[in-house]
C-alpha cells in the first residue's frame, strides 16, 4: 500500500500475513505513528467494504522503530581508496589505533564488485553499516535512534570525509 503526504513524498506499507506491517519511506519518528494510523484506517474500510468485519478488528498494538537510514550529500568527492588503505593499515598493524578509526570494525572496496567503501562501524549498542561513495555521497543504516546517526556522522563519517578528500 502506497501513502502520499508532504512534498509529493510516498511511505509504503508492506502488509504480511503474519499481521505485521513494515513501513519504508517515513521522513521521521512522529509520522510514523500517523503512517501506521492511516493504514489501519484504510485496512478497516476495507474489511468493511468486504464485509468481514466480524472477524477482525484492526488496531495498533506495537509499534518500534527497527531501522533508520540517514543519507548525507558531501560537497567535495572522497577519496576512498586511500580510507580503505588506511582502515586495512590500522587493522593489520598492532599498533594503537587512531581515535577515527577505533569504531570501525570491518571496512571492504572493491570498484569492480561494487562502487562504494563499506564500513561496518561498531557504536555502543548497535553495529551500523556505512556506505561512502567517490562523489560524496554516504549512507547509514542500521540504527534506530536519530541521535546515534547524528553521533556517529559528526564523530566518524564528516572527520574520515574532511580527512581524505579527493585530489
């Protein structure tokens, strides 16, 4: 099920037999709840419109946050070749590890596979992944509090950008 709401933005309901439902594409926190309130709405009409409103009656009973994406558009194009020499540097030395790099903990490239860095970063309760593009481009997933996307952009992605920009 589709849902249309600001700035011509869509959220898709995916709906499971199990009576789960997945939301994808929700701006923020706060809609979600209206999100998930919009599509028991309409589930409601119709079951109604079929006529089996006897044998269900749907509700919100549990609703989390599983996974927040955040997207992050840099200026200048990142040199990512010398990241990942740098990430497989510190990995393979026993030395100490600089304070940027100590939460990441695995990193792989290959142009040929796949056009991104990616990074598996370990924070204090959870493990995200990174995805960090030639143009600038980078990618977080995996978290599901908007105040660790935030640490772990301003503590780890924005000084590894600042650090290694492309020539």
């Amino acid at each position: 099920m589709r849902i249309r709401h600001d700035h011509n933005r869509t959220t898709a309901a995916l709906i499971f037999q199990s009576s789960k439902v997945v939301l994808t594409g929700v701006p923020n926190v706060k809609m979600a709840r209206k999100m998930a309130s919009i599509v028991v709405k309409r589930m409601n009409a119709s079951t109604r419109a079929a006529n089996i409103t006897a044998l269900c009656e749907l509700r919100i009973t549990n609703l989390k946050v599983t996974n927040i994406v955040g997207s992050y558009r840099n200026m200048n194009p990142v040199a990512i070749e010398l990241i990942y020499r740098k990430i497989r540097q510190q990995s393979q030395e026993k030395q100490q590890r600089e304070k940027l790099f100590e939460k990441i903990v695995k990193a792989s490239y290959d142009p040929t596979i796949f056009p991104a860095l990616r990074l598996k970063i370990k924070d204090e309760l959870r493990e995200a992944s990174c995805l960090i593009y030639i143009s600038g481009r980078v990618i977080l997933t995996g978290l599901v509090y908007i105040e660790q996307i935030k640490y772990l952009f301003d503590n780890i992605i924005l000084p590894l950008l600042l650090k290694f920009p492309r020539l």
